[in-house]
C-alpha cells in the first residue's frame, strides 16, 4: 500500500498583479496548472482546469482516467471560451499525478502533462525531470534546431505549442511511476524553473524534508531570483512506496490512443545526480529511453485493440502462402523470367514520362514559392509591438497592420490599463510602439507602469 503525503505552496511573484496558477494536493491527486488569455481569462481556465480534473478523476481514479479527465478539462475550457467573449483565446497548462493501480495490481502514480509546467522525480538522490515541455523553443531543441542553453533565453521560451482550452481536442502526455519509499515528486509551474536552475531545484528537495517547507523554499527562492511570473509548486513525498530495490524507481511512458501513426516517444530531459561529499559527481546524462507500452508494428496491416485506455498494435496474421500448381510430370516449372520494365516500355514503345530531371525542375518550381512565402512569414512575425486592446495594454508579434496576408497576433494582454500610464504615453500607444523582441516589449509595458507609479507617489510631495 502507497502512502503520500503533500506539501503545497503558490505566490503571485514580485511582477504580477494577480496570480493564474492554480493548484491541488488531495490524499491521491496532485496538479498544477498555469493559466494564460489576459487579465481574466487565465485565472478562469486554470480554476477550470483543477476542478474539472478532481471532478473527473474522482469518477475514474485510473492513468485511463487521468487522460479523460484531461480531455474532459479541455472540453470545459474551450466550452467556456465559446460562451463568454471576455474569455475568448484562453487556456491553460496542465501537469497531474494520480495514485491508482496498475495492470499487474501493484500501487502506480499516473503522471500526465500538458504544456511548460514540469514534473520532476528524486529517487535514490537522483533527481530528473520527467515531463517535457511543449514550447517552440523546446520542440526546436527535441528537433535538434537549437541547444538547451538557446532555449533558455530565446524569445519564443514562453509561446505554447500545447495547452488546454484553445482547441477542442488536446494531445496528452501520460507515464506511469512506480515509486519506492523515500520518493519524492515536484510538480511546478514555470515561475520556478524560469528563475531557479535545476541544481538548486534539487538541493531543496534533497536537504528540506516536510513537503510543505520544501515547496514554500523553492517559492521564496523564485522571489529571490526575480520572480517575474507566478509561482506554484506541489512536493509529494512516497511515505509508503515498494520496497527492497536499490535502483531508482522506473518511469514507464504510456502511449494513449492516437490519432494516426503511434510514432516513438521523445527521450527524457537530463538527470541530477545526487550530491557526494568526495568529490563531483559524474556529469549529467540523459537517462535511457523510457520503455513504450506500445507495440511496434513488424507485418502486415496493423490492428488497433484499446486495453485500459492503452492502444497496442499488433500486426494482422500473414496470410498462408498459396501453392504453386505442379506442371504436367510433378515437376514445378519455374516461371519464365521477369521483362525489365524500362525494356518492356521501349519494346513497346511508351515514352518516357518522368525523368529525374523532369522531378528536379518541379522540385525547384516549388521550392522558389515556398521560399519567398518562408522569407515573407519571417519578416512579417519577426517584429514585436505594443498597442492598447480594449483599454489593455497588449503585446503583438507581427507588422502594425499585417504585411501581405501575414496578420499580426495576440501574444500577451497585460493587465495594465490605459489609465494607469501616463497621458502623453498614450498617442505612441496609439500609432502602436514596436519592439525587437518579446521580452522588451514586456519590460517596456512593465516601465509604463513604473513611471506612471512614480508620479503619483511624487505628485503629493510636489505639491507640498
């Protein structure tokens, strides 16, 4: 029998001016979610999220379960967002543990995730993460277009490849865990691993013992990195776990239902190794490829059978092979050689079609189109710029206006107001003020605001 026991910690940090993290820490299911769409919709879609989650899961406390209970907070975002125009283009990142019960009877935590917020697992001293996540900067690092020290600091770290609520269908990431006692698993929103690096992460969690400490230390160690974003962190501790196994517990990835191709599962992030007091330890390394639970198809056509919300494929049975009629005087006669195909067709004298030449033309045909509409779309969403959306101050990616079909889009909606920035501010905001990246444009709103602050602390004692 699994034992857990939780500690729960969350803050707005030293930017915002409300926090859209949401969480839950219950007897058997722990989550945290990161809420995005503006001032309102953020806190509505992660609310959302959490209270959808335990209503679900509470129904069907299995990893089959835990998915549903995901697509089922997916369903309820994008429903809300259809409902309500305030709402519209919100959405929310997801990442869940539930306590339940595998296939071969043992207790089993099922972990799912959608979106940056990160589990981690510490066993043996060994601290990894294990969720990865579904950012443009992260998928361009899986592709191998980028490095991991890139990614930290590229402009497009924060733009979502994946999240709950902006579309009516949603991709879910699942593991199973098996923990051993002494286990101990963080669930974060990216307010803390944006400010603290995961060797810190990992000395809290090794040195810190009552969860509850432990994830109000790494709260309080955010806010002293900076904390430019909310910050919510979820330590669960295995009091209770399997016993007599010295190898840190096993992380199996399960391969839900699909809706094509099951294709082979992204490796892990890195590993922490535990501290040692003789000397550094062995550099970090990416652990081995977690074990699939999907059948990979060898022959034939495949054939999909669903087991617990599990699809494994398996191939269809060849069929026997047909025999070949003996010819007169039980001998086989082999049959008669094969016409090469180029030989038949000038016996015949059908032209030649397609030549490599021919599909070489084509190929650059298209190319040359393809690469003017590349280099447009670069130049049209390489540029930031603020302006005011409904008496919001808001963050666009693209040309003021559009270029060439290209239509700018909504990046960020702060929750600075037109009232609360100095009037002769206004008319720039107007005309819209362009930026060269994301994040200067963000600290250009976050100066608005400053100065605008400052004058009404100073305007009292001016007029003394």
């Amino acid at each position: 029998m699994t034992v857990l026991r939780a500690g729960l910690a969350t803050d707005i940090g030293r930017a915002r001016h409300t926090n859209e993290d949401r969480a839950a820490a219950g007897d058997t299911l722990f989550a945290v979610a990161d809420g995005m769409g503006g001032a309102r919709g953020g806190e509505v879609a992660a609310r959302l999220a959490i209270e959808t989650l335990q209503a679900a899961y509470a129904r069907n406390p299995t990893i089959a379960g835990l998915r549903e209970a995901f697509v089922a907070a997916n369903a309820a975002i994008w429903e809300q967002s259809l409902r309500v125009d305030g709402l519209r283009g919100m959405g929310t990142t997801l990442t869940a543990a539930g306590l339940t019960v595998g296939a071969d009877g043992r207790d089993v935590i099922g972990l799912a995730n959608v979106g940056d917020s990160r589990a981690y697992l510490m066993s043996g001293g060994t601290v990894r993460q294990i969720t990865a996540d579904h950012s443009l900067a992260e998928e361009r690092v899986r592709h191998g277009e980028m490095t991991e020290a890139e990614a930290e600091v590229h402009p497009h770290r924060h733009i979502l490849t994946r999240a709950l609520g902006v579309a009516p269908e949603v991709d879910v990431d699942l593991w199973e865990l098996h923990v051993h006692t002494g286990d101990r698993l963080l669930l974060c929103s990216d307010g803390l691993t944006n400010e603290v690096g995961v060797d810190q992460i990992a000395q809290v969690l090794r040195s810190v013992r009552d969860p509850r400490k432990a994830a109000r230390a790494l709260v309080d160690r955010a806010n002293a990195h900076g904390g430019s974003d909310n910050v919510t962190v979820v330590v669960v501790d295995v009091l209770v776990g399997e016993e007599g196994s010295s190898e840190p517990s096993s992380v199996a990835r399960v391969a839900a239902a699909p809706a094509g191709p099951v294709g082979p599962a992204p490796a892990p992030p890195a590993l922490v190794p535990p501290a040692s007091g003789g000397g550094p330890g062995p550099s970090p390394e990416r652990p081995p490829e977690v074990t699939s639970m999907t059948a990979a198809v060898t022959a034939g056509a495949p054939e999909a059978v669903r087991a617990g919300g599990v699809a494994v494929i398996a191939p269809a049975p060849a069929a026997p092979p047909r025999p070949v009629p003996p010819r007169p005087g039980g001998r086989e006669l082999a049959p008669p050689p094969r016409e090469p195909r180029r030989e038949r067709r000038r016996r015949l004298g059908v032209p030649r079609r397609v030549t490599l030449r021919v599909v070489l033309f084509f190929l650059v045909l298209l190319a040359v189109p393809a690469g003017a509409v590349a280099v447009v779309r670069w130049y049209a969403m390489d540029n930031w710029y603020v302006a005011i959306d409904r008496g919001n101050l808001a963050v666009y990616q693209g040309r003021p206006g559009g270029f060439l079909g290209f239509e700018p889009r909504l990046v960020d909606l702060s929750t600075v107001t037109t009232s609360e920035v100095l009037p002769f501010r206004l008319a720039a905001l107007r005309r819209t003020v362009s930026e060269p990246t994301l994040i200067a444009a963000e600290h250009y709103i976050a100066n608005l605001h400053q100065e605008y602050v400052a004058q009404r602390v100073s305007a009292p004692m001016t007029g003394l």
